[in-house]
C-alpha cells in the first residue's frame, strides 16, 4: 500500500505537478513524479489534491473554451519511453581493474604543470558546485518550439501574469534556439551536432563565465556589476543561440534574491545600450525583468524551475533525441535539480549512458570531442550518483583517457589537455572519497591535490571555483590529519594571494610561464 505523501510534499512539488496537469495526462504525470522524484502517490491521491488546489476545475474550463487540450506529442502512453539499447562501445571496467599509472606529484615536483591556450572555463567546479560543469565551456544547442504559447509580440510585458510571462520566455528561448538548426534540414537525420557542439567551447566561453561567477557565491549589494558586467557586454556582443537557456539556467541556480535581481537589471541595461543586442533575447530580457517586478524571491525561483522544466521537452523537440548540443542543454537545465536533490532523473540517467556510448562508437577519431563529452556527464553523474559502481567505472575511464591525452598532448596549443586531465582528477576523486575507506580517501586527496593545481594555472581559470575546491580538499585534510597537503595547499592560496594577474591568465602566472 502506498504511502501518502505528507502535505508539505505535496507543496513542494506543486508547481511541477500543477504545470504537467495543465498540458500532460494524470498518469504521465503520476510516471514522472514517480520516476523523477521518487514521489509515489494513487491517482485518487492526485485527484483529491487537484480537487483541493482546484486544478481539475481550471483544466475542465480550458477545454470547454477550446484551449486546445494537451499537445499532440504529450497524448502518447504515460511514462518516458525506454532508449533503445545501443552496442556496448564503452568497455569500462571494474574500478579495481585499474591504478592510475601516476599519482599527482609529490610536494617537491608539485610546481611544474604544462603550458595551455586559453580557455574559457572549467567543467569541474561549474557542474560540481554549480552544476553546469566544473570550471570551464561547454558545447551543445537547442531549437524551435511549439505549443501553448502566444505568438510573437501578442502581449504586453507589463500587462503579463506570472504564467503568461513565463511562457513568453520559454517561447523567445525556444525559438531563438531553433535558429541554430535553420540551415540544416536537409541534413540526413538523425544529426548528433558534433560540429556544432565542438564550436561551444570558444561560442560560449562569457556565458560560461557568468555562471561560473555568480553561482554558488555570497556577493554583496552592488558587487554583482563589478564581478560580472564586462562579462555580460561580451556575451552580448558575441552573442550565440544557445545563451538564452544557460542564462536562464544560472537564474534558476542562484540562491541569493538580491544577487537575482541585479543581474536582470544588469542584463537588461546592457541589452538596451548595446547596438548588437539581438532583437528577440532583448525581448527575452524585458519579460524577466517583469517576472523579477511581479514576483517575490520564491514565486520567482518557482517560475524559473517551470521555465527551466518546459524548456527540456523544447530542446529535444527542436534539437532532437542524440544531439550532444541538445543534451548538454538539458543537463544545464537540470543543474539546480541535481545539486540541491543530489538524486538524478532516471531519464536522464538513461539518456547520458546512450549517448555516451554513441559518441564513444561514432566519434573514435576525435580523441578530444570524446574525452569532452564524458566529462560533461561525469561531471553530473559524479554530483548525483558518485558512490555509484558504475558512475566510478566511467570517471576511471575518463581519468585514464585523460591522462593518455595529457601525455601526448602536453605542449600542443589549444589541446587543453591539462584542463581534461583536471577535470578527470577532480571527478575520480569525488567518488573515491564516498567509498569511506582509508585507501580510496587518500586516493581522492592526491587526485583533489592535482586537479587544484591544474585549474590554477590554466587559461580563463576562475578564483571562485579554485577556491570552492581548495575549501573542499581544506575539509578532507583536516578530517584525516593530512598535513603535509595540507602545507601544500598553503603555498597554492599563497602563490595566488600575491601574484597580479592578467585578464583571460591564469591564476599563479609565475608557474605557468615556460
């Protein structure tokens, strides 16, 4: 017999219950609910609290004014519908098949990392904290829409509801997204969009930053312009498909009202005085300053999470089902999701390993486009699922093609092959340490120890981020009495704190010079 969710529950989730009704049939909803949240409840449940919220009543009133009913792809079964199984082409095996062939330097050689192009972030601290990668860009674009929403410019900003204007959003996002793809229709399908995702990296390096920036940090009143407002006039002005949907993913992100609030105004004054803003994310940037005018900090933080939800069947929609630019959208979506549930979606879940293995078996030439792909979703997986056996045998894979590509690639200009190797580090390391066993934790230092070192004197590298890692492997230190690392790191914090920096440079220039 199930047991019914407590009220508190029920409130929680309402907003995601409340949307799905109002365009998807009750068991569809009961199925994601189930399988996203682990939230189990009857349909006699669901049914009496629709009669409480009275929502049943609102869905009936919709249909009798010929509101169209549910969208034609949301009429199939209930339920996300299985991927098809794909030939294994990721041999991964048992964690304890493989010792990494070298550990991170010891405190007399810790100074000596390789030199590196410039990058523009780093997928470990972004996606570990902030649940879009670690510090570092990424690639991956969505595309049209359709549905529920008005048409272009048939609404007044600020004559919008709450709902309304979240719709407005979710159709400029979406519609913006869908320009990306234009050209390719005669394309031969399925298009997986490898191009387009290995152009992300240099596309998307000021949105990355931005995120990178703000997530996960206490600013004061004010300092939100000084830390980001260069990095929104350049974002603006290389401005690319897919920035709408990490801009909204970063709103989704932060925590902090007062931070929220300044950077929609930030955005939306940079919009207005840069010539080169485009028309329609301009528009995107009128509606969020509506929703920021009409709401308080959690209807706000509830829109975004509707906005955010909407948009994934919008990605794939538009960019299809084994888009690489596609899923790392959606992934990007699910970033506040994952870190504050720590529970991964099931379908997405599903979806990563699928697609990991199409672009292992398809993409076996492009030694560099495969080792960016598995860190993205080891970057998820390693924040959702770490103790998992076989989320640790995909970030001992990743490790080992990391460190292979490290070795062969060292000195060549715009590799990044020390970002890879951080970022594997960092990853491993992380699901070392939830294993709890004296060996794997000291592993996970050494690795933490690495990746910190990497980070800092690489390109483009973010001080927020080194510092949420430095903070972590402080923790770990003081937990096991490491303190011979933890001697190290004080040099680290030291070789940064007095070093004067360039803008795009790394953080310890004096060790990254040849």
């Amino acid at each position: 017999m199930v047991t019914p969710p407590t009220a508190q529950q029920w409130e929680q989730h309402r907003s995601v219950i409340v949307d799905m009704y109002s365009r998807r049939p009750l068991k569809a909803v009961r199925a994601h609910m189930r399988e996203t949240y682990g939230f189990l409840a009857t349909d006699r449940m669901f049914k009496g609290r629709f009669k409480t919220w009275g929502v049943e009543k609102n869905r009936r009133h919709r249909r009798d004014a010929g509101d169209g009913g549910p969208d034609s792809r949301e009429q199939s079964p209930a339920g996300p519908s299985q991927p098809a199984p794909l030939p294994n082409a990721l041999d991964i095996p048992s964690h304890d098949s493989i010792i990494p062939r070298r550990l991170p330097p010891d405190p007399a050689r810790a100074i000596t990392p390789p030199e590196e192009s410039p990058i523009s972030n780093d997928a470990a601290s972004e996606y570990s904290e902030t649940l879009s990668p670690r510090p570092q860009p990424w690639p991956l674009t969505p595309a049209t829409t359709v549905g529920d929403l008005s048409p272009t410019g048939s609404q007044d900003g600020e004559n919008l509801t709450t709902p309304q204007t979240c719709q407005e959003i979710v159709r400029l996002a979406s519609e913006i997204l869908a320009t990306l793809v234009a050209e390719r229709r005669d394309r031969p399908a399925p298009d997986d969009h490898v191009d387009i995702y290995q152009s992300l990296h240099s596309k998307l390096r000021f949105e990355s930053q931005l995120r990178s920036s703000l997530v996960n940090r206490q600013l004061k009143v004010g300092e939100c312009r000084t830390v980001a407002g260069k990095t929104v006039e350049e974002m603006i002005t290389s401005f690319h498909a897919t920035v709408p949907i990490g801009v909204l993913s970063t709103l989704n992100q932060i925590t902090n009202w007062t931070t929220i609030q300044e950077l929609v105004t930030l955005l939306f004054e940079t919009s207005q005085t840069n010539p080169g803003t485009h028309h329609d994310f301009a528009q995107l940037i009128r509606k969020l300053r509506h929703l920021v005018f009409i709401t308080n900090h959690e209807e706000f933080q509830s829109s975004m999470e509707q906005i955010c939800y909407r948009l994934e069947d919008r990605v794939e929609e538009t960019l299809g089902s084994i888009s690489l630019v596609g899923f790392y959208l959606i992934l990007l979506l699910n970033a506040r999701k994952a870190k504050s549930i720590h529970k991964t979606d099931n379908k997405i879940r599903r979806k990563s390993l699928e697609i990991t293995r199409h672009v292992t078996l398809h993409h076996e030439d492009q030694p560099k486009v495969v080792l960016d792909f598995h860190r993205y979703v080891i970057a998820y997986l390693s924040i959702v699922a770490p103790g998992e056996k076989d989320v640790l045998d995909m970030a001992e894979v990743f490790y080992k093609r990391a460190q292979e590509y490290f070795d062969l690639n060292e000195h060549v200009e715009g590799s990044h092959a020390r970002l890879y190797y951080g970022s594997s580090c960092a990853y491993l390391a992380d699901c070392r340490y939830v294993r709890n066993n004296t060996e794997d934790r000291h592993q996970a230092r050494s690795l933490l120890f690495q990746s910190i070192w990497c980070y800092a004197n690489a390109p483009w590298a973010n001080r927020a981020n080194a510092e949420r890692q430095m903070k972590k492997l402080r923790e770990w230190c003081e937990e096991a009495n490491d303190t011979e690392r933890l001697d190290m790191l004080r040099d680290i914090e030291d070789m940064m704190g007095e070093e004067a920096r360039q803008r795009g440079g790394p953080l310890i220039p004096r060790a990254a010079a040849p």
